[in-house]
C-alpha cells in the first residue's frame, strides 16, 4: 500500500500556510499535438484552449506513455484491468483530504474489481470502456453509463449517438458534471481532483447539434469545438468561483490523432510523422497546457520534455505528498519546469507493447525498432501513416536497429524524414550518451505482469451493477477464457 | 502610364484630416507557413513575429502568387526583367509624397533599365539577384551589392558569406539600413515605403555571428531568430519614434519552404503538402502578419484569402489612391478584411509557369494539372516532398486532371491527402461552382509577355555602374542570346 510521506495539511492550514489545490486533469482521446491552433491548427478554431495557453504555460515537447489509449485498446472480453498493488493518484490525495471525481472514460478495466471507485475515486460519471460500438447489437452488450457505483444506462440505447449525424450530448453532460462537481466541492471547501476523461474525438467522433457544422474541419472539428468551448466554461466557472488562482490544471491527450479516421474523424499530429499506434513523433507527442493563475507565468513556453505519467508526481508534488518509496516510479516533478521555468535532463522512451521502440535524449531520437503497420493490414488499406513515406522509417515490416539505432535530431528534424549519416561524427558522438541511458533503463527495468493478454465472452458488461434497476442485465455466455492477443 | 486618381493629400492634411500612413513590407525568402512560433512550429523561436501577430493579424490563407521566387529562377545570363509599362507600387506612392526604399533583393532584372530606382524607388541597398554563386568565381562575376545607382562591393568578395559557418552580416546591415532610413523619414516628416526583401533563409541560409548555433533548428533556424529579432527591433523603432500607429506593416514570405534543401538549410511548411516549386499547399500558402496599432484589433485571426498581389491594391487603399484602371488588377483592397473583419469571396489560382495547375474557391481546392517534379530530377535524389507521397497526388509526371480536377477540401484535408470521390454530391455541387470561377479567369486572363526565356552570358553582372570607382569591372564575352528555359 502506499507509503506516501504525507505533509501534515492541518498543521499547514493551522499556521495560515496556503491551501494546497485542487488538480484538475483534462485529459483527450486522440487529440493531435496540431489540432490546437496554438499548435499550428490551419483553421484556428480552439480560441479557448489558446487563451488557456497564452494565460498559462504551453509545452512543446510532453507525450503520452504509449501511442494506445489504455495504454492497450481493450475491448469488453479482455479480462484483466488495474491491479490492486497499482496505487493511483486519488488513493493518494483521498488522504490528503481530497475528494476525487472521474469524468468520462476509465478504461483501466469494467469488471468490479477494476472499478474507479474501488480505486481511489469518491465520484464517476461515465463509462469503463470507449464509446464505440456494438452499436445497440442486443447480441453483445452496450457499453454501460455509470454514475458512481452503479450504471444508469448504456451507450446507444440511453445515451443517444448518432453515428450517422455524429449528434450525441456527452460532452455537454460531462462538462455540467465537471461545474457541478466545482460548485459543490468549493461551497463545502472541500480540496478536490477533477480527472475529465472526454472521448468525443475518438471515432466514432461525436458533437452536440449545437456544435455539428460549425468548424471548418467537418464533424472532428466540431468535436473539437465543443471540447474548446466546455474547456472555457470549465476556467471561467474556476475565476467565477474565486478558486482559480487555488487550481492547477493540466490539458493534453492520450496518444497522438488516429489518421487511420482521417479525414472525417480524424485529428492532426501537424508536422510530424504518422499517428495514433506508432513510436513516432505523430503517435506520441501531444498538445499539453498548464494552467495556473498568479503562479504559473502567462504566456510561457516550455521545452522541458515531459510524460502523461509526470502528472502523478507532479500532482503530490503540488499537494505536499512524496511518491511512494516502494518502487519505481517513471514519472518526474514537472513543478520546477512549470513554476521556475527549469529544465530537467531526463529522457523519454517510446514503447510498443513490450518493446522499447525509440528513445529520446536531449533534441535527439533514437529508434531502436521501427515499424508503422503490418503488410497484411496496409494491404487491407489501413494506413498509421497516410501520405507519408520515409524510406527505411516506416517501414511494414518490424525492423531490428539495435546495433545502428536510426538517429533524428528533432530540431531540425520535426518530422523525422533525415536520419543522420551512421558515419559522423554527430551520430558517433550522440550515440555514445544515448547508448549509456539504454543500458541504464534496461537495468533498472521491472517488467510489468500483463493484464491485458486474457479474453472471455462472459467478463463483458452484460450485467454491471445496477442493471437490475433499470431492466438492463443480459445473460452472459459461459465462460470460456483464452489467450488474446492485441496488435500494438 | 499610371492612371491613378490621386486624392489630394495636401488638401486632406489642410482639412486636418490623418496623415497617410507609412508602408512597410517585410518580404522573406523561402520561409514557410510553418517556420512561426505562431504558425506551430514546434521550436517556437519566433518571439517577436508572434508578439507582432499578437498585437496585429495573423492571416491563415495568405497565398504567394507563384511558388518560385522571382516569379522564375532568374539566374545573372536571364535577358528580361520588369518592363516599363507595369506600374510598380512606389510608382504611384511617389506621386502621392512618399519616400521609397528598397533594402534587400530586387530580383526584377538586372540589367541598366530594369533598376529598381528606374521603377519608382528612391533608394537602394540590396543586390538585383539571390546571393547564390558563383562563390568567388571570378570565370563567373559575383552577384553585385547596390547602394541606389552604383554597385559598392559584391558577395563573397566585400560582402563575405562563409559557406563552411554560414556567417554574414547582411540580415543585421540590412536590420541597420531599415531603421536609419525610417529615422531619416521620421525626422524629415515625409511618408515613406520602405520593402524590406530579405534572403537569409535561401540557401545558402546565413546569419551573423551572434545567432549562429542559437537556434534548436540548427542554421536555418539561426536565420530565422535573426530575422524575427530584426522585424522585432524595426517594430519598436517605429513605436519608440511614436509613428507605430502610423505605419502599416505586412510581413509574409515569397514561396514555401525549399524542402530540397531541408533539413540542414530548408524551412517548414507544417501540415501543408510538399513545398516550393509546387502548387500543392506547401508551396504556395504562406505565413502573413499585417500590424497597424490602433487600426488592426490586437490579437485578430483572419481566414480572407489573400495573395501576395493584394499589398498592391491594399497599399494605394491605405494612401487614398485607385490602382490604375487600363488594365486588369489581380489583387484586391484587403482593408476591409484587415480593419473590418470582412471576408470578400475570391478565388486563388496556382501557377506554375504559364499553367493553371490548381484553383482554390472557398475551402475547396480543385486541381487541374499535378505534378511534384520530373522523374529525371527525382532519380537524381531531388524531391520537392520529401517523405511525402500521395498516390496519384503527388505525380512525376505533369498530369492533367482537367476533365475531372482532383479536388480537396482543405479545412478537413489541408494536406490534401483525400480527394473527394468524384461520384459524390459534394464534389459535383462545388466543381459546378469551381468550373465557372475558372471559365471566367480563363475569358478574362491577358498573358503576359514572357520576359525570362532569352539568356545571354554577356547580360550577366560582369560591369554593373560603379564598378570602376571600385576596380571590380570584368570583362564581359561576345553577346550570344538564346532562347532558355527553366523548369518550374
């Protein structure tokens, strides 16, 4: 359990010291490092994360931990999810005082034992899996709705998407859930961590009507819009409240945009190369804004390279608690770089599944494996990488580089198109430190027990608590587990 | 001759009204869309260009109106060059009081009566070609630096570029010419138009000693942030001489990106496809910042299509004048866009050569003929869309699509990677509109004269006047025209 040193608040409050604040993550679901128009979005249609940006710090170089969602796409059979030895950053802050609410998508997990609330959450409104189909085929279950520990109803049935229009009020829903959910916690002066889960630019893409043909780009626009504008509301009703200046929040997105639902339901990684599913630049670096009145400087920009699982150790860093001591953990504390404008040498490693693919030091990337898609799915038309070609890059075949790790210089280089002669004196120079970083990670690597390698018809969400209620339990199949294998 | 209809100034200024504005145009070489900070590049070294699109206008859609420089290559044994019957913008502004100075490349001929001070300039400093080669050749003369009638020196011999560093001071002599001359006009009260026509980021890319190696962009990069400190310290020279709000500045670029000469000395065109030399978006859309305090609302984005040929017609709007009327205008008054916030519908056409290659109407772009280059060029490793390649988009052979015009809709698509199906609804309702925008450009287009397609060796820069002050005059060989042609 966690060992956390924790920093005795009431003391800190006794003596006048500050409150600490609250944390509010607002995470995306396929959102691209260009599709913000402080990112270079040719139709500059996010006005409110932008200003986000200008009132606060923009990074330029943060990614995700891996170019999948979950980090692995888990559909409903999958039997495995979060494991109770994992300590989450709400079991952390719940005893610090926090209460801690999930908006949106959980996605680490929809059998009980994996439910957000058994996880550290006081509070859920959403769903445990993504929103896409079966589409209201009776056959398989519905994603189910879930406020709190029980489900309200489901995807398609209850909670309307139209896949034809891309009409659904999610994000409406979410972002009255997020200013209730501020409103409340600020009457009872109560800390709080807001995680705001929104999925709506993951295909199948969805918007409110008031939303649907206003952007330039088509329906991803438009849910892009939606989201811009929720994202205002959300400061706005912070300043309203007087709590701003007492909250720190974080946007960015998941993995890279999905160009294989380009263009209609697809973002934009802007420069770089491919998207979602790949270890390059497009799959795995991602829009990222911290936002902090009177404490972060506004307008600013930071270099500093940065991980979605920085936000753990940052968000105790914030509320005064340590990390737990008992084992490793990958994140680093952001809080020098966003509040002192620092920048921290550390590297950032690009995985696949199980395989360390690329790692970056400093402006330069190495890729150590590299591979876009299978020739038997670019056969099929499915593309990580429409439009782009780089000979020896991406590449359909998984091609070994271990002994001459292909090398970028992401300066000059965004887009990875260049790889440096494997003869120069740069190249030699470069690889000697990266090599030295690669041993190290290596050492000190402890594998993780894969949760996500064990499939069964009968684990999907036929019967989530609170089915009864509602009339909505459907009969499982027998159970039938097996090994399953998702492609990454 | 210019028929403009001149508005009285002096009996404007006696009824006490505004005095007219001061005009300042800002041309780069090569730079691409995406080489600002504010435009997504991922390095964000362009401070001050984003502080100037922060305090004025950034357009989206600004189009060169051609993807090559000059609008051709036009090497030193090119014959032609502007004719005396086009009327060039200080033309007319000289008429109506102003003082015009060009600093920087001219690149409109060379030869005795296509001087730019023969064209309505006042003054000079600049060369009349790009500072490329001959390098010290002395077989080949050295491309001559003017100051107003006479030559005082040329490159590489009094005005070193170090091709090994790639250190030269002429972004900071030209840095140094402009903010003189503006204190001169500031002191003497007289209007001014000042076109500042700067080459540090065609290759050979240069910058000065301070900035060398200051970029993450490497020595592209250094060019950059010099220019951006350059247009920076031109901007606050007009504020700290209080004439900021009365004087009307544009920036923008001539091309796209040379991405033939990318990584090392070549720019970015973000999102866009391929770069300079094409008319796919990469080559052709460009960054465009127009700043006037207290005229333009501070921080204002506008999606007007522009073209470069429109600072022809905005200009005279600006100083009260009509463009002349004998004769067709291509470019049209942005002031309505840039103080109003108007959107006026045009179309934008890319030419290639004499070719109508492509036309944009709204966010539709409708290609008529493809092509990147030729694959002869292509064998020999030189590619205008590196690591880009759309299939039958993206053709090595000129291809002609006029029958059923690829098209593109560039708000869901800006790199036009999906053509519409040609069997859809949407791809019929627009063609119909796009077919007549192009039958009547077609009804109405005069061609022009072709002025680049005889060479000559005797033409070239061997004895420009002033050389024999300076003992730099060279000999040149027996006059021996011939038709030529550069590929485009």
């Amino acid at each position: 359990m966690a060992r956390a040193v924790l920093v005795p608040l009431w003391l800190c409050w006794a003596l006048g010291c500050a409150a600490p604040p609250n944390v509010v993550l607002l995470l995306m679901d396929d959102m691209g490092w260009g599709d913000l128009g402080a990112f270079g979005e040719p139709s500059k249609e996010t006005p409110n994360l932008d200003q986000m940006a200008s009132e606060g710090m923009l990074f330029l170089d943060f990614y995700a931990a891996n170019p999948l969602c979950s980090p692995s796409y888990t559909p409903q059979d999958i039997v495995g999810g979060i494991q109770d030895s994992e300590i989450l950053l709400p079991e952390l802050l719940k005893k610090a005082g926090y209460t801690n609410k999930i908006i949106g998508k959980w996605h680490l997990g929809h059998r009980p034992q994996f439910h957000p609330l058994k996880h550290g959450f006081d509070e859920w409104f959403g769903s445990p899996n993504c929103h896409f189909g079966p589409y209201d085929n009776r056959a398989l279950p519905n994603i189910p709705v879930y406020r709190d520990w029980e489900m309200i109803g489901r995807y398609y049935e209850d909670f309307k998407i139209d896949l034809r229009t891309g009409e659904a009020n999610l994000t409406q829903i979410y972002l009255q859930e997020a200013l209730d959910f501020i409103s409340k916690q600020q009457a009872s002066q109560q800390p709080f961590f807001l995680y705001w889960a929104i999925d709506a630019t993951h295909a199948p893409v969805y918007a409110s009507k008031h939303f649907l043909g206003t952007s330039q780009r088509g329906r991803y626009g438009d849910a892009v819009r939606e989201i811009d504008d929720s994202v205002g509301k959300i400061l706005k009703h912070l300043q309203k409240l007087g709590i701003s200046e007492n909250t720190f929040v974080f946007f960015t997105s998941d993995n890279g945009a999905a160009l294989i639902s380009a263009p209609k339901q697809g973002g934009s990684n802007g420069p770089f190369l491919c998207g979602k599913q790949t270890t390059f630049e497009g799959g795995m670096r991602e829009p990222a804004i911290a936002w902090w009145p009177g404490h972060i400087p506004a307008g600013s920009v930071s270099r500093q390279l940065g991980s979605v699982m920085d936000l753990f150790t940052t968000s105790l860093s914030l509320v005064g608690l340590q990390p737990p001591s008992d084992r490793q953990i990958d994140g680093i504390d952001l809080l020098p770089a966003i509040l002192q404008g620092k920048l921290i040498d550390r590297p950032i490693f690009y995985y696949r599944g199980n395989e360390m693919m690329a790692v970056r030091v400093g402006l330069y990337k190495a890729h150590y494996w590299t591979w876009s898609n299978s020739w038997e799915d670019y056969s099929k038309g499915i593309d990580f990488c429409p439009g782009q070609n780089v000979s020896g890059v991406t590449t359909h075949l998984q091609e070994e580089h271990s002994t001459l790790p292909l090398l970028f210089h992401l300066g000059r280089d965004p887009g990875e198109k260049y790889p440096l002669s494997f003869a120069s004196d740069e190249y030699q120079g470069v690889m000697r430190r990266i090599s030295a970083v690669v041993q190290q990670h290596k050492d000190t690597m402890v594998p993780g027990v894969p949760q996500l390698n064990v499939c069964d018809k009968a684990v999907m969400n036929w019967s989530p608590p609170g089915c009864e209620k509602l009339g909505k339990c459907l009969k499982p199949p027998k159970s039938d587990p097996k090994k399953c294998f998702w492609s990454h």
